[in-house]
C-alpha cells in the first residue's frame, strides 16, 4: 500500500509546481507547380460558374484577352496556347510597370460619328449656337412677372 502511495505522490508532486512549455508551430504554405506556363489555380470542375462563363466568351470572341489570361490561370489551354498567353501577359504587366500606355492590337479605322459631328460643329460656330438655342427651348415654358419695387 505504501507503494502505491509512493506512486501517486510523485505522479501528483509534478503536477502541484506546472511549468509550461509552449511550442508555437508556424505553417508553411506549400507552393503548388503546375505543368502549364501561367498556371496558378486547379482547375475548376465542368459545371463551376466562371469556368462556363469563360469557356463560352472564349468561343464567341476569340480575341477576348479576359477569357484567354483566366482560361490560361486556370490550366484550361493546350500547352501551346497557354504559353503564348503567358508571353502576352507578361508583356502587358511590363508595360503597365514601366509606366507606358498599352496600346490596343485592333488599330481603329473610322471615328465614331459624334466626334465627326463635333468637329463639323466646332469648325463653323454658327451650328454650335443653333445647337444651344435649341437645347434651351425648356426655358420658355416659364414667364417670370417683373419685380415689385417697395416704396
């Protein structure tokens, strides 16, 4: 019996002064490597949302740059694609970088048809007035009454 008493005694002497060590673990996020240049997410499944969003703009506009980078982020292209959507990417974050406007790769060919009307509009000055004159016509379904003078 004694023995037994010895026992728990110094199992419970150990507990009576606790000193307590603390052991903080830190994480390290591991970084995942995809086979596709410009991958950085899974996959989505078939039915995901955006993936359908995308993969349909991506059939109606082929040029779309939006639906390429995601498509290319999200390892939907073939390896081919998928790197020269990379290269062009990276081109345009290089420009954006150093400061200098991208510009688009479809050069505009006609100017829209208000510009025109502007430009015809500020060569002869009697058209931009007639224009204000018009536009002012609200103004005339009001008639003020003269001030009174207190005398």
């Amino acid at each position: 019996m004694d023995l037994l008493l010895d026992l728990v005694k110094s199992k419970s002497a150990p507990s009576s002064s606790k000193t307590t060590t603390t052991t903080t673990t830190t994480r390290v996020r591991q970084k995942k490597v995809y086979s596709l240049p410009g991958q950085r997410f899974d996959p989505p499944e078939e039915r995901e949302p955006l993936r359908i969003f995308y993969e349909s703009l991506s059939k109606q506009i082929p040029t779309s740059e939006m639906a390429e980078f995601w498509m290319m982020e999200h390892g939907l292209l073939s390896p081919e694609r998928a790197r020269k959507a990379h290269e062009k990417k990276q081109r345009k974050q290089k420009m954006q970088r150093s400061g200098t406007p991208v510009k688009s790769t479809k050069p505009s060919t006609s100017k829209p048809e208000s510009s025109q009307k502007q430009q015809q509009s500020s060569k002869n000055g009697d058209l931009k007035a007639k224009r204000k004159i018009s536009n002012d016509s609200d103004d005339d379904d009001f008639i003020l009454s003269p001030k009174r003078r207190k005398g």
